[in-house]
C-alpha cells in the first residue's frame, strides 16, 4: 500500500515539475456538466498529494481502530472460552475425586462449550444420583442430546428409569455386530426391567459373546434367583455351560432361602476342596434359618485338623447361626473375626452376640 502511494506521488511531483523544466506554467482544467475546475499543474498535484495523505491517515485511523475493537473481542471471547474450560475442568477433576457436591457447584452454575454440554449434563445428573435424587437426574439425563443418549445407559439404569434407552438397547444387542458392552447394558435393563423370559433366551448370547465377566455373571444370576420362587427348577433348565456360571448364585439363593438341606451334598464336596471354602463361607454368610447338620459335623471334625482355618471357622459361625446355635457362634466369630473380614460377616457376627446375650461385643462392632 505505502509503496502504490510513493509510486502516485512520484508521477504527481514529476507532472508538477516537468511544466517548469521546459518553460512552461501548465494548466489543468476539468468540466462536467456545468461545473468546470481549472488551476494550475502544481495546484493540481499538490491537491492530489493532500487528498492522498488524508486517505492514508483515514485509512490508518480505520485500521487501528478495527485492530482495538477486534483484540478486546477476542480477549473477550477468549476469557469466556477459558471459564468455560475451567468449568468442565474442575467438574471433571470433581467426579474423579468423588466430590459430587463441589461437581455441583461447578457446573450447575457455569455455562460449558457445546461440545461438552451432553457431559456436563450428565455428570449433574451422576451428581444428583449420587445425592439419592432420581428425579433430578433423569431432568438433567432428558437434556442430552437423543444420539448421545446411550452413552448415559448406565445413569439411566441408576436412576430407575431405563424406557428411554431400552429400544436402542434392544436395536443394537439383537444386531450380529453388537459389542460386548452393548451387550451388558441390555442385560442389565431386562433384570432393571424382571423381564427374566427374555433374559433366559438371552444368556446364551451373553456367554457366547463373552460378555460379561465373572463377578457381572453372578450379580445377574443372583437377581435372577432372587426373584424366582422355583430356584432348583431354573437352574437344572439352564445349559450345562450356564449352570458353570449359575453355580455360586444358584447356591446363595438357595442358602438365603433356608433350603441347605437340599445343596447340603454339595457344600459337603466344597468343604473337601481347599479352593471351595472360601465360597462355602460366603454362601453360608447369607444363609437363613435352615438344616444340615452333617455339614455342621464335618466342619467341626476339619476344624480339628486346621484349627486356625479361618474360612472354616466364619462358615462354622454362620453354619450354627442358621441352626440357632448362637452361644456356638458367637465363640467362633471370637476367634474369627478380624479387621479383614468383620465388614462382611458383621451381620452375622452381630446376630450371634445379640442373641446371645452379649449386646455390647454387638455394639462394639459399628464402633
């Protein structure tokens, strides 16, 4: 720009002097309509040259005001991009320590770029969830957007309400191409939902595609007991690769349901295997009030050779709390209990001192 202006100039001085370098005044002369302008050469150029100087300052004045306006909108922008920022950042750093309260705080109150408005939302509503407020999660959970919805499966299956994702779910689980989550999550909407039919034609899917994992086998088996009022008769219709999985809940709900007489074979062919006593302990650790006394015997005959076996000794105590034995049990929990293991059997534990009465060794365990 600066070097077209020098280069007008340039013409402009050498129009201007040239007249004079041959002896002569020069006139210009410029008639439109009936407006007619005449002067001289050098009148005429150095008129150009201010006219030129005011539109170059003009011009400079416009490009620095715009220069002025266009910084202290991008500082602007830029600071509201940054709180931005810092809002999800703090959130997320908040979910990550588990400070719901303070992940509240920090997003309920700041606004999030769009592209992470769907998480913003949805870590208000593990947040409200969290907080026990079903309601107000699934507000927050009805605001995200409907093609990330399925990514919020989990909070919606927590929060009680599964309907609006169950169709995808099903969509894309019955699909020859469905992934091993999607798998679950549909797993875990039929339980949400008791629809143990559709579950039951379901499993094998689920244990061909190697979908869930052990402990996620038995948390869906031991809900699918749970609720069955023919236990025994669920478990031996389901396949044998199946009852592998089924086994522990199988025997849990059994045990919680006071029937030990009728598994009392098998949790005598556990007691004989080391690796099994562990299980039987938790197995009996749920059990209600019910018969088998043959086990009973023979644990307290292993007890002899392993006095200190403390698997044996726990499933002893729960094993004489489901026969009503609780002066029995409560001298086992003496010896069994440990910092370890006192949260898990702390139930138990509390059922045998209170009915026999010691209720301060009771009281002393939520101490």
């Amino acid at each position: 720009m600066i070097r077209l202006i020098l280069v007008i100039l340039a013409i402009a001085i050498l129009l201007a002097v040239s007249p004079m370098l041959i002896g002569e005044v020069g006139y210009v002369l410029i008639s439109f309509n009936q407006t007619t302008i005449e002067g001289s050469i050098v009148a005429f150029c150095a008129t150009f040259i201010v006219i030129a100087l005011g539109l170059y300052l003009a011009y400079k004045l416009i490009r620095y005001v715009w220069s002025l306006y266009s910084r202290t909108r991008h500082r602007f922008f830029a600071r509201s991009e940054e709180r931005k920022q810092a809002a999800i950042e703090q959130g997320v750093w908040c979910l990550v320590n588990g400070d719901y309260e303070q992940l509240e705080l920090a997003l309920d109150n700041n606004s999030v770029a769009e592209s992470w408005q769907d998480v913003r939302y949805a870590m208000l509503a593990k947040a409200a969830l969290q907080d026990n407020n079903a309601n107000k999660a699934i507000i927050y959970l009805d605001k995200i957007s409907p093609g990330n919805q399925l990514k919020a499966a989990k909070l919606w299956l927590a929060s009680g309400d599964s309907s609006t994702v169950t169709g995808e779910l099903k969509e894309l689980a019955e699909s020859k191409k469905a992934s091993a989550l999607e798998l679950k999550l549909y797993a875990e909407v039929l339980v949400q939902q008791q629809k143990w039919s559709v579950l039951e034609q379901f499993m094998p899917r689920l244990l061909s595609k190697k979908a869930l994992t052990e402990t996620q086998w038995r948390v869906l088996f031991s809900a699918y007991f749970n609720a069955q009022s023919d236990i025994n008769d669920k478990y031996q219709s389901l396949s044998k690769s199946l009852k592998a999985k089924a086994h522990f809940a199988y025997l849990s709900a059994m045990a919680r349901a006071g029937r030990l007489s009728e598994i009392e074979l098998i949790l005598l062919k556990m007691l004989k295997k080391s690796d099994d006593q562990h299980q039987l302990a938790q197995i009996l650790k749920v059990s209600a009030p019910g018969d088998a006394l043959k086990l009973q015997a023979n644990l307290q005959d292993a007890l002899k050779k392993e006095p200190d076996n403390q698997q044996l000794l726990l499933a002893l105590a729960c094993l004489a709390n489901a026969h009503g034995e609780y002066d029995l049990a409560a001298r086992v929990f003496d010896k069994a209990l440990t910092t370890d293991n006192q949260k898990d059997y702390l139930i138990q534990a509390q059922l045998s001192y209170s009915k026999s009465a010691q209720p301060q060794k009771a009281l002393d365990l939520y101490l």
